[in-house]
C-alpha cells in the first residue's frame, strides 16, 4: 500500500514538470502554426481545448480532408501518433511537422492538456 501511494506521488509531482517540459517544446516547435486558445491561425487550428475534442473539429478552421475523413476524438494516443507521424496518421494532412522523441511528444501532450 506504500509503494503504491508512493508511486502515485511521484507520479502526481512529475504531471507539472512534464507539462512545463511541454510549454518549452510545444513554444519551439509547435507555436509557428499553432495557438493554444481558440482562435485558428492561418496555419493550423487553436489547440485550446484539443484534449478529448473531435479530430478535425476547430470551427473554422478548413482542415484537409484527410484528417476529415479520420473521425474520432484527440486522445493521448491519437494524438501521439498523429504527432509521431502526421501523413501515416492521416494521410492528406497539410501538418508536415513531427515529433520525433516519444518523451517530447508525451511533454507536449500533457501541455496541451492543461489547455481546456
């Protein structure tokens, strides 16, 4: 029962730190397309609120019709894999950028998800 409540601390303590970790990253590699409020940008939609949203469903933003056609909702693994591999993701996606380090991606994901 320690462990266990010891490891769930841990775990608590490092959510903040991986979200920061995120905030950097997501500030280096992300901001030139992306915001993280509502408001879409010429080159991508806000991400405000991504985190369990409908894949392609930023109202108004004009989203390719691959990821269009995806369907679903922006989980931690949809979004994982979408940022690991945007055109193997969905193919047609106008978003070129990757994430190639599985710890970033899960930085940037827990970012965003700070971001309701």
């Amino acid at each position: 029962m320690r462990i266990a409540l010891a490891a769930a601390l841990v775990l608590a303590s490092a959510l903040p730190a991986a979200a920061e970790d995120g905030k950097a990253l997501f500030n280096a590699q992300c901001r030139s397309c992306h915001t993280t409020t509502a408001a879409n940008s010429p080159a991508g939609p806000g991400l405000k609120g991504v985190a369990g949203r409908k894949i392609a469903g930023s109202p108004g933003f004009a989203y390719s019709p691959g990821l269009k056609a995806k369907g679903g909702t922006w989980t931690d693994a949809s979004l994982d894999a979408y940022l690991a591999n945007p055109a193997g993701f969905a193919p047609g996606t106008r978003m070129f950028a990757r994430v190639a380090q599985p710890a970033a991606r899960s930085a940037i994901i827990a970012y965003l998800k700070t971001q309701p």
